[in-house]
C-alpha cells in the first residue's frame, strides 16, 4: 500500500507548473491518468536529452499514464467525461475559459461528480485584466516583483537562475490539491482551486512586507539589503562561502572566529542587526580581508565551522551531486528512463519530503499516449470502437 494509491488524478496540462502538481502526487502511489494532445507536451521537447528524448518531460511526468486524444472531437469529451465520474482531481493548466469551451469546465464536471476537486493552473489566474494572456515563468516572476530585487547593486534587474515560477507552482498546486482533498474526505464535497505563477511568486516575495517601513527594495547584489552579515563572500582565488550571522547569537560565532572581541561591544557600530546593515560595505571588507589571510576558502570554512558560524562553500550543480549531506539523505536519485529510451536510467531529484513509513519513489515517464488502448478499454469500450478512435488520434509530434 502507498500513501495516496486510492487517489485517481485527471491531469490535462503542459509544460512544467501544472504537470508538477500531480507529478509529485505520482511518487506517493495516486493513479495519475495524462490527457494529451497528438502533438504531445511540449515538455518532452525540452533539454536535457537523452537519446533525444526531452528529459523534463520525465522529471514532470513521472509515473503518470498516457492518453492521446483531439478534446476538439466529442468522443474524446465523452471519454473525459467518462474518467472525471469517479476521479478525485481534475488538473489543467489551459488559458481560462478554454475548458469551459471544450464541455469539460468546472460546473460541467462538479455536476457529474460533486466530490471532484478541480485546479486550474494558469499565469495570471482566472479573472482579471491580465486573465487571458499568453503566461510563461519570467512573466509571473516580473510581475511578482521577483526579478526587481535580483541582480548586482546598482545594476539592473536580473532574473533568478532557474525557472522559479514555474516549478514553485507544481508544489504550490500540489499543497492546495492535498488541503482540498482533505476537506472532500471530510464533507464529500469537490471545490474549484485557482493556481496561477504571480500568486505563488508573491508569496515567496517577502520583500513587499518592506514596504511596510517605506522601502522598495532593490537589486543589492549576493547580499540581504536588510540583514548583516548574509549573503555571499569572496576571497581573491574567486572561491565563494556563504555567511548568515544576522542574529546576536551567530554574529558572536562570526566574531570568536575572526578573533574580533571588537564587534561584540555594545557601544560599536556593529552592535545590532540595524546598525551592521547600515554599514553593510565595511562588513564585507572586513569579512573578505579575513578570508584572504587563509590558504584557501576550505581553510576559512574549516575555522568558521568550528565555531559554529552558520556558513557553507557555494556549490555548482555538479558540486550539489557530490555534497556528502545530499548524498547521505538521497536527495538525488538515478530514475527509470522511459519505455523508448535503451538507457535504463537518468540522473534527477527525489522525492520533495522523506516519510518514515512510506517513503516516496521516482517512477518512469510515459510514452506519448503509451497507456490510451489500456485506458478506454477500462472504460468499457469495444475493440472496434478503440481502434477507430486510436487512428483518428493518432500520435503525431509534428502536429501544432
């Protein structure tokens, strides 16, 4: 038995934030059920490739099964209809109002299944000015404000180094589907969730609370424009540490390591959180004039270590693989490779959280519409029925 092996999940989107949500579901155990397109996801045309299969499509599709449809013929409708009768989620991840076009919008379906809780994933959400515009990740990121407090000091903004929006929002989705869930268990009743990439990207975007004192924060390079010392130092072999000694507690532990009773009095300009950030630039020097008295920055990191000073090197992508922590926890796992793939496995993450009981597991991908003969079989439609349907959509990558 898995965690969430009696939840069944209609997923009918795209891309990275949608399919992320029920991706993460797939690792407990739920019935994950992919509607797509003849074209298939765009996601399985995304890097990094193997045997030129796109990757992120294995990362954000794990473990679901695969079904081919055109949702412009009514037959498919039918069939959607048929799987949302006893399905607990519905997800999907179209510009809003196209599933309500399709026969297939949330008080359609509630009518056919009350307890079904339904999360449309979108840009902007699902009303509004911006409601029916094209959305990407560094949308949701320049409107959130997230992309005006990234970047050097002085310099432009800059967006963050990963897709944020975008894969915060599977979790995101994935949180609300769960808390949703919970409250179907309870009463029976199904609800409406609205997701979108600003929400989620407002939500981690702590600096608006600033604006609360006056301040619009702005692009204050590797460093917190309110909080001293945190952020990222340097020594001149270009070797990076990262350093958080804001509170009085990891300040004193910064302070015994550099051997400066000095920043500890109570009179300094150093004394308190307020007073160090105002002097921000004579920290810094301070701090990378220390660093450079050692050989190396693990010689540095080893002194500070020592003394408790909350700090760690910066780590590359291929450093993170290699970090003894990581690879005690397991947080990166070798995955199964999908069905068409003669590799039998590729290097990704684990699971998001690590149970006692139950732990989580990375399954394989599928195929385009790898699962759709299995599917309407199961729905109780005939040999000859399926295959008139499996031809007219047939998977076809070249199709827009």
């Amino acid at each position: 038995m898995e965690m969430l092996d009696d939840v069944k999940i209609l997923d009918f989107t795209t891309n990275v934030a949608g399919p992320g949500a029920s991706a993460i579901a797939t690792d407990f155990g739920a019935q994950v059920i992919k509607i797509e397109a003849q074209s298939g996801d765009s996601a399985r045309t995304y890097a990094p490739f193997i045997e030129g299969k796109g990757m992120t499509h294995a990362w954000v599709n794990r473990g679901k099964k695969s079904i081919v449809m055109n949702l412009k013929d009514p037959r498919a409708v039918e069939v959607c209809k048929k799987l949302a009768a006893d399905a607990d989620v519905l997800v999907e991840g179209f510009r809003p109002g196209v599933m309500d076009r399709l026969g297939l919008g949330y008080e359609t379906m509630k009518e056919i299944n009350p307890k079904l809780v339904y999360c449309s994933v979108s840009a902007f959400g699902q009303t509004g000015p911006y409601a029916q515009r094209p959305g990407f990740d560094l949308l949701g990121q320049a409107i959130s404000g997230m992309i005006s407090v990234n970047g050097e000091k002085g310099g432009r903004p800059i967006k963050h180094g990963v897709t944020l929006a975008d894969y915060f929002a599977g979790p995101n989705a994935y949180a609300a589907i769960m808390t949703a869930l919970h409250y179907q268990r309870r009463t029976g009743l199904g609800q409406h969730i609205d997701v979108s990439l600003i929400q989620g990207m407002i939500y981690l975007n702590s600096p608006i609370d600033r604006l609360n004192d006056g301040v619009i924060v702005k692009p204050n390079g590797g460093h917190h424009s309110a909080l001293c010392p945190f952020g990222g130092f340097w020594n001149e072999q270009g070797e990076g540490v990262i350093i958080c000694a804001p509170n009085p507690k990891a300040w004193a532990t910064l302070a015994k390591a550099m051997n400066r009773p000095d920043f500890l009095d109570p009179n300094s300009k150093y004394a308190t959180c307020n007073t160090r950030a105002a002097h921000q630039e004579e920290i810094i020097t301070e701090i990378e004039a220390w660093l450079n008295t050692f050989p190396n920055m693990d010689a540095a990191i080893e002194r500070m270590m020592a003394c408790d000073v909350p700090c760690c090197k910066i780590n590359n992508t291929e450093d993170v693989v290699n970090d003894p922590q990581v690879k005690h926890m397991g947080y990166i796992v070798q995955a199964p490779t999908q069905d068409d793939i003669q590799q039998e496995t590729f290097l990704t993450r684990g699971p998001n959280a690590l149970f006692s009981d139950k732990p989580g597991c990375i399954h394989k991908a599928p195929t385009l519409g790898q699962n759709t003969h299995e599917i309407l079989a199961s729905l109780g439609y005939s040999e000859d029925a399926i295959e008139r349907m499996m031809a007219d959509w047939a998977p076809n990558p070249d199709k827009i």
